[in-house]
C-alpha cells in the first residue's frame, strides 16, 4: 500500500503564516520560518508555503523569507504565490522549493505548466486549484479565491496534468477553515479524472476526518491541514499513530 502523506500548510501573508475560515477572516499564526522548522522536526512528510496575496498584488513571492525557511527544513517543499512565467519557477526553485504550485499563474498563462514541465521536468510542476460550489456546479477561482473563472474544476484540472502537472493540490473553499471533514465529493470525482497524485486540503477538524479521508478516497494521496495543527489541536505524531492503528500506511 502507498504511504499517506501528512503535509502542514503554511499561509503567508507580510511575512507571517496567517489562517481564515473560507479563505477570509483571516489572522495571524506564528513566523513561518520557526513553524516550518517546527514541523520538519515533528513528523511532517512535506510543506506547503503559499505568498496567499502575491497574486492578487501583482507582485513575486518574498524570497528571503523562503530561503530562511527552505533552511530549515529538511523535509520537501513546495511553493507557491506570485508563480506567472517559467522564470518565476527558476527563482523560487533556487531559493530552496523542491517543487512549485501554480494556480492563478496557470489560468492567465495558458503556456506556463506545459514549458514549466518540459524544463523542470512534471514532478516539479504542482497544480493548486481554489475550487467552490457555484450553483451546484465545482468552479475554480483565481487570486486567492477572489475570482471565480467560471471554469469547471475537474476538466481545468485535467488539463493541467495533461500539459504536465505532475501532481494536484485541491483546496475546496467550501469547507476551508470550518472543520468539519474534507470535501470527499470533489475530491473523489479529482481522483476519478487523473492520474497522478491528489492532495486533499480544506476542512480537517480531527483525527477522525484523516481517517475517513483515507477510508473514504483510498486513491487520494495526502492530507494537507493548517489550523488544526498551527494551534496544536492535532499533533502529527498522535495523527500518525491513530492513522497507523486504522490500517492506513503512513511513515513513523
């Protein structure tokens, strides 16, 4: 059986890993160089570092608050904010990423996965997609879930892997921050269009929501949470362990 990965999200905004309920409300949480430091010390598998408004600002993601944090850190990293043309890709590698997420970046650049991919190859290539119920249909939004595209999700993100996404990040603005279990509708119709290993984000509230996360959608890959494990409320050993103890094959 494949190993379930277990990866901590840090958000940043102005410098400091912030956290909100639906993508908004948000507040501020801790320094992301000592949380990332933190976590790779505590059993994570990998990281996520999103620049949440580099985007929405028009401007790159700060790179020297990546690089004390890539320090730090000895567990892979991905990144992303602020990712719109290949060389964006050239100057968050080189300041530590293992691996780069594109989501608005990918919508006004139609190019960018397909060249990002073909130079860095597709497992360096992450496709994040902000997604929410539009009148019961899954649409993706854009800026940091500000806009809706009006695209629908699974066949945008099939595309993505079909131009060389070598793995999905599906972040479901319905149940961000609210707790309440991970949205395994859209996650197992992702899982059902591609190939290539899913990670579920949005809406973990217990130990018990990992459980039918991985119970659930066997196919998905990892889980990625945020606030439950900023505020200790979850501690990723306890996790793996409940994990383990429920048949599900993690890494100790």
């Amino acid at each position: 059986m494949i190993t379930k990965r277990i990866i901590p999200c840090l958000d940043v905004r102005d410098g400091t890993v912030v956290k909100g309920v639906n993508f908004d409300k948000l507040k501020k949480v801790a320094s992301p160089v000592e949380l990332a430091k933190f976590y790779s010390e505590n059993g994570a598998d990998e990281l996520v570092f999103y620049d949440i408004t580099a985007s929405s600002e028009g401007r790159n993601l700060f790179t020297e608050i990546l690089k004390e944090t890539a320090k730090n850190v000895f567990i892979p990293l991905t990144v992303g904010g602020g990712i719109r043309e290949v060389s964006d890709f050239e100057r968050v590698l080189s300041c530590g990423a293992d691996k780069v997420s594109v989501n608005s970046g990918a919508i006004s650049n139609p190019c960018l996965i397909k060249d990002a991919a073909k130079k860095y190859g597709n497992q360096c290539v992450v496709i994040s997609a902000d997604v929410k119920r539009v009148n019961h249909e899954f649409h993706v939004f854009a800026k940091g879930g500000r806009e809706d595209t009006g695209m629908l999700a699974v066949p945008w993100i099939t595309r993505c892997v079909n131009e060389g996404a070598g793995e999905v990040v599906v972040n479901s603005m319905d149940t961000d921050g609210v707790k309440q279990g991970f949205d395994l509708e859209l996650l197992q119709a992702v899982c059902e269009a591609v190939d290539v290993p899913v990670i579920a984000s949005g809406g973990a509230g217990s130990v018990q929501d990992f459980i039918r996360l991985f119970k659930e959608v066997p196919v998905i890959d990892a889980g990625l949470a945020a606030s439950v494990f900023h505020f200790g409320e979850i501690a990723i050993p306890d996790l793996k362990k409940k994990l383990q103890e429920n048949g599900i094959t993690v890494r100790i």
